[in-house]
C-alpha cells in the first residue's frame, strides 16, 4: 500500500496545520507530533513525561529515511505516544532551537547532523542526544525503539540519575556559551595561517578541502581569491580555479537542469546527495563571479549564468523572492530525477548523441551511481565530465564550438525528457536570510558579467523582502509562506540581508537600499549586540531563549551571522563615514579573537572580514549625473575589487553622510573622488582616471 493511501487511512496530528513544508511532511504519522510550543511542554509537564525532539529540514534524505523506518511505524509511534510528548522542529525555521541541542549533541557524542534527535526534560533540558538511528538496533549501533524503551524505563525507575545528567549537560552548554573568547588584536599573521591551512588540507587531484564528505564552502574559495590579491601568491588562485573547475564538471553540478547538489560523498565530486539548496547556490554564484573577474576564465561566467537560471526558472516565487530548497528523493528514491539508465538515453538520444554523450558525460552500461550505504549499483548514471570541453573536443576530433553546440542539443532532450518525470518536493518557504544571499549574489553577478537583468532580479527580491518581511514594530521578520510573514527574525537574517541591500546598492546607487541597510544594522546593534563580552547573540533581546543565548563565529556551510555583520559593519563605516560602525566590527572580530586564532580556516568569512579592515581598502564617491555615474561605476566593477566601497552624492546619501556635503559639484558631467587612508584625491573626471589611480595604488590587480 502506498504512502499516500495509507496518510487517508489516518486522521493528521497537529502538525497539518503548520506552514513548514517539513512539519507538514510529518502530518499524517501515527506519531503524535507536536509543534515547538508551550502546548507541547505544559503537557510534558503535566503527564510527566520525557519530551522526545526531533530536529530536521524537508530536503533532508536521512530524515526521510528515520521517517519511513520509524515514524510511519505503528510500534515505535505507540511507543513515543505512551511514554514521551514528542515534537518535530525545522531547523529552518529555528535555527535558534537547532543551534543550542546542536551543540549539546556536539558535547555529548563528538558529532552532529540531521535528523538531530533529542531526549529531555519538561523544561528542554537535554540529557540525550544524537542523530539518525535505525528502527532495530544493527551490527552495535543502537536502534530507536531499543533506546525509547530504555530511556522511558530509566525515566521511571532511576529518575535521579537522568536528572543529574541533564544538569550536567546545562552546566557545561551555559559554561561554553558564557565564557569570554576575548583574546589580542588579530593581525595580519591570521590570514597567512588561514591560507596555510587550507594549503595543507587541499586536494590536489579533485580540488576541494579535506577527503569525503566534500562541501563546496564558497567563502574557502572567496578567501583565497582576496588573499591571493593582497599577495600575489598563484597557488591560492590555483587552489580557487582547480576547485571551481572540478565541481563544475563533477556530478555535484546538474548537467541537465543547472544548479548545485548539497556536497558530495565521495572526493572526486562525483556522488552527490542531490538536494538543492538557496544558499549554497547563492554563495556559488559569488564565488564563480569573483573568480571570473579574476581570471576572466568563460567557464566561470557560465556557470554564474546557469546557476541564475535554474533559480530563476525552478525556485522563483510570483513576488519575486526565492524558495529556501528542492528534496532529493522522489517517488521514494534518492536521485532518481537526476540519474539515467542506459535505455531512457538510448530512447532519447540519436545514435551520435549517444555516443557524445558517452564519453563526455561518462556513462557506463552498468550505471555509475551506487547506493551510499551498501555500495550496490543501482543501473543509473549521474552525469559528469571528467574533462574540459576543450580537452573532450580535441580527444574527440570536433572544434570546440561544434562540440559545444551537440553538448547543448543533448542537455535540451534530455531537459525535455526529464519534465515528464515526478520532481523532487521543493520547500516553498522564503526566508529572510538565504534571500539575503540571494540578493548579494544576482548583485554580485550583474555588476560582474554587466548583467543589468541580475540586477533588476535583486531589486524584486529586495523590494519583496522590504515591503514583507517586517512587523509592526520595524523588527524584520525570518519566514514567508502562503501570504503570511511570520517567526522574529535571526542575526543571519539582519547580516546576510545588510549584505545583499549594500551589493544591491553598489550595483543601482539607489540610496534607499543603503538607508534600509543601516536601519538594520542600528537594529541589529541595538537588540543583538553583547555590551559585555562583545558580538551578536543569535537571538534578539526580545525573542524566546532558549536554555541558553548563542552566539556562533564558526563558518559551516553558510558563514555566521558574525562574520558577516562585521564585513557589513566595515563597509557601512566607510560608505557613512561613521566611525562606530568600524569600532563595532573590530570589537566582534575581537569577541572571538581566541576562537579565530585557534583554527582559521573555519573561520574564513571572518578571515575576509580581518583582510577588509587590515587592507584599509579604499571608497569612490561619484557626484553629479547618477546614470552616467551608474554606467561607469558599474564597468568598473567587471573588475575583482573587494576592498572598495561605492557611493553616489545626493539628498538621501548626504543626510546620512555629513562628509559628502564638502564635496564639490563636478564641472563636468561626474566627478569621482576616490578615498582612502582618510584622505581623498583631488576630483577625477573622468573613470579611466580613477582605474589607473586604483593600479597605482595596489600595483598590477588582476585583470
């Protein structure tokens, strides 16, 4: 009997009427799901029971696989429904309830993931924790229902015990996230380290950091392109290019529909799970961008292009936001949208197609994809290129372009053809931060490929994310589904959207974007910011806390919320000429100084935020007509360039900017004074002027 038919058989729990997509997909378990409330807790209390929490997201494969083992299941749903109070988060929409019993399973078992599974007290605190667990225990991992039925009987019988380990659980996550971090100044030393760690972990085969797993990390990659600016030193920029090559060509990338997966399993980029994330192709976006002003390399621009129309096209709401992810699975199987067997090519493809594609995307008779567990092939390939198109056209005896064009015929049937099949679900939700991300990168991308149409792609998002996401009070609000904003929103939300509003204005000089930026940013200063030991809590000062109050440095598979609040607080110093703005974002570098100096490299959005207050970089402010400024500003910035700031004189900006009322009208069309150190440069009139000045300055930049 399918899933469906039996979801009718069954009356839904509570969760049918929450608008997460993931709480949504658990509606119809036998399991009495609850969502994060006090409902929840005060029956906790009341029953005196154990409260059992399960941490995940909608395009999560393992949660969908400890779903069907367990939560579909009758046997273990009797068992949580008799003796625990269960309730199901998306970590999405919490991220402050997955960060704090993130770290606590972190403390307790060395690791972390999702599913994030939870065992605790009627007041939250945890005294187990770990990740997925299969039904039935197996070859000496424990299985759920073994641990349910053991925890429900400890519970009862040696209530003592369970208790005092939960203190001591409460006692070391406050001790962590109350100790002061404070350490030295950080200096120019730490990005040297920075750089010699990644050296050390790189791949020189594969491209890439570490072995398997591999994760793309844009901002690694968006490091050494500054780093390699600031020394010259070619093995950083060869470590950038080698590792965007690879991933391009690898099975990470969607050869058919466009797009990155989430990471690989495997070092060669070849075995993805194939979940699509907003944020991972947001930040690519950015680091295919900046590294094709750096090296002029097509391919880069190319994939910034195909990137922007798989969002585009596959992940755009009607108001012009972005969704936050599609699943991997679909009709039950991982990948099985994006795989081929060898009888669906050969009925889609002519005889030479298929002999192109063959080589080129590497297929074999027996299919390359295995199953991640057992290893068994599964018939199906993933399409991937083991070789540029310049090295596959030479091998094969086609010019390039010709090649080219044949490639492009084969992805287009095969796009065709993949249309007809079930996708994957795609979670529907916007959110406030990985729009913010959004933002920056269609910004980033405009100004760097002279895509005016990326630009405009912004705004929308921008004007959707200012004319929706905010409440009454002028908070900024963290999720968007069916009409509705909703849940107060997060450091990330203020940093990664300050972020995308100031690239925003880089790319238009639309003062009102730069205004909503520094709304936010006083905002965030005001309600975030730690008087005492210095940087951001995630949480504001008026939202729901949470066994503890975090505050996060570490940059995982999006940068922190403090990293990138102090790369915003440097710029808006320097576009606002206010000085409290810089002394804010060397205080929040400083707030974790002994955590950055520690291990830099996993810190590296704060690595560029370090570069961009040591470099001193360096602002251009245009006067006079905007859309002549606008058209020069914005050819200047097809070149690589991360250390300037851009501003255009007028009524909006000088009311924020005292400094700009002492600036001359042109006595031509646009004069540019361009700032750095404090001081500026008597008026340029023309941008020529203003590029050899800037090559002046930092000798021969890049490109």
């Amino acid at each position: 009997m399918t899933k469906f038919l039996k979801m009718r058989e069954r009356k839904p729990n509570r969760l049918i009427n929450e608008k997460s997509p993931y709480l949504r997909q658990h509606a119809y378990n036998p399991v009495d799901w609850y969502p994060w409330g006090e409902e929840a807790f005060e029956k906790a209390e009341k029953e005196d029971k154990p409260i059992f929490l399960s941490i995940g997201y909608s395009t999560c494969h393992w949660c969908h696989v400890m779903e069907k083992e367990s939560f579909e299941d009758d046997e273990v749903a009797k068992i949580l429904n008799e003796n625990y109070v269960a309730i199901k988060v998306d970590r999405e929409e919490r991220p402050d309830i997955d960060a704090v019993y993130m770290s606590v399973c972190q403390m307790m078992t060395g690791t972390g993931g999702w599913p994030l599974t939870v065992i605790m007290t009627p007041e939250k605190v945890p005294f187990f924790a770990g990740t997925y667990f299969p039904k039935e225990s197996l070859y000496g991992r424990p299985g759920l229902k073994d641990i349910l039925i053991r925890i429900a009987q400890l519970w009862k019988e040696d209530r003592e015990k369970v208790l005092d380990s939960a203190q001591k659980v409460l006692t070391a996550l406050k001790q962590t996230e109350e100790d002061s971090y404070i350490g030295d100044d950080i200096d120019e030393s730490i990005l040297h380290r920075g750089f010699t760690e990644l050296f050390n972990s790189y791949d020189e085969i594969h491209g890439g950091f570490g072995s398997a797993p591999k994760f793309p990390v844009p901002h690694n990659l968006m490091f050494l392109l500054r780093y390699y600016k600031r020394t010259r030193n070619e093995r950083a920029l060869s470590m950038v290019s080698n590792t965007l090559t690879r991933m391009r060509l690898g099975g990470i990338w969607d050869h058919v529909g466009f797009g990155f997966h989430r990471y690989s399993t495997d070092r060669e980029w070849l075995l993805p799970h194939f979940e699509k994330m907003l944020y991972d192709n947001a930040l690519l976006m950015i680091a295919y961008a900046e590294a094709y002003q750096v090296t002029g390399e097509e391919l880069f621009a190319q994939t910034v292009e195909e990137i922007a129309e798989y969002l585009i096209r596959d992940m755009l709401s009607p108001e012009g936001a972005f969704y936050s992810a599609e699943d991997a699975d679909s009709e039950g199987e991982e990948g099985k949208f994006y795989t081929w067997t060898l009888k669906e090519l050969e009925e889609t493809l002519t005889s030479e197609e298929l002999e192109i594609a063959f080589k080129v995307f590497n297929i074999a008779g027996e299919g390359n994809f295995h199953e991640e567990a057992t290893r068994r092939k599964t018939g199906r390939n993933i399409l991937h290129m083991k070789k540029t198109l310049s090295e596959y056209a030479q091998e094969l005896g086609y010019d390039e372009d010709v090649l080219k064009q044949k490639i492009e015929d084969i992805r287009a049937k095969l796009f065709a053809k993949r249309k007809e099949r079930v996708r994957p679900l795609r979670d529907d939700k916007v959110l406030t931060d990985w729009n913010g991300l959004a933002i920056a990168a269609f910004s980033k991308a405009g100004t760097a490929l002279g895509r005016r149409d990326f630009i405009d792609r912004a705004k929308s998002c921008a004007d959707f994310i200012l004319e929706r996401m905010f409440d009454e009070k002028g908070g900024l609000l963290h999720r968007y589904k069916e009409g509705s904003a909703q849940i107060h929103a997060f450091l990330e939300d203020y940093a990664y959207l300050i972020w995308g509003l100031t690239e925003l204005y880089f790319a238009t000089l639309s003062g009102r974007y730069l205004l909503e930026a520094k709304k936010l940013a006083d905002f965030a200063l005001d309600h975030f910011w730690d008087e005492e030991n210095l940087g951001f809590f995630q949480t504001p000062d008026f939202g729901e806390k949470v066994l503890v109050r975090k505050k996060e440095i570490y940059d995982g598979a999006t940068p922190s919320g403090n990293s990138v609040m102090a790369y915003n607080l440097v710029r808006l110093s320097r576009i606002l000429s206010e000085p409290d703005y810089g002394k804010k974002a060397h205080q929040t570098l400083r707030a974790f100084s002994q955590v950055l100096l520690s291990f830099p490299s996993a810190h590296t959005f704060s690595l560029i935020s370090a570069d961009l207050l040591l470099t001193g970089g360096f602002e251009l402010i245009a006067v006079g007509n905007r859309e002549r400024a606008l058209e020069d500003l914005l050819r200047l910035q097809k070149r690589f360039l991360p250390e300037g700031v851009y501003a255009f004189k007028d009524e909006e900006l000088e009311s924020l900017n005292d400094f700009l009322k002492t600036l001359s009208p042109p006595e031509s069309e646009v004069s540019y004074y361009l700032c750095r150190d404090y001081r500026c440069e008597k008026p340029f009139e023309d941008i020529s002027q203003v590029v050899e000045s800037l090559s002046t300055l930092e000798g021969s930049p890049p490109r």
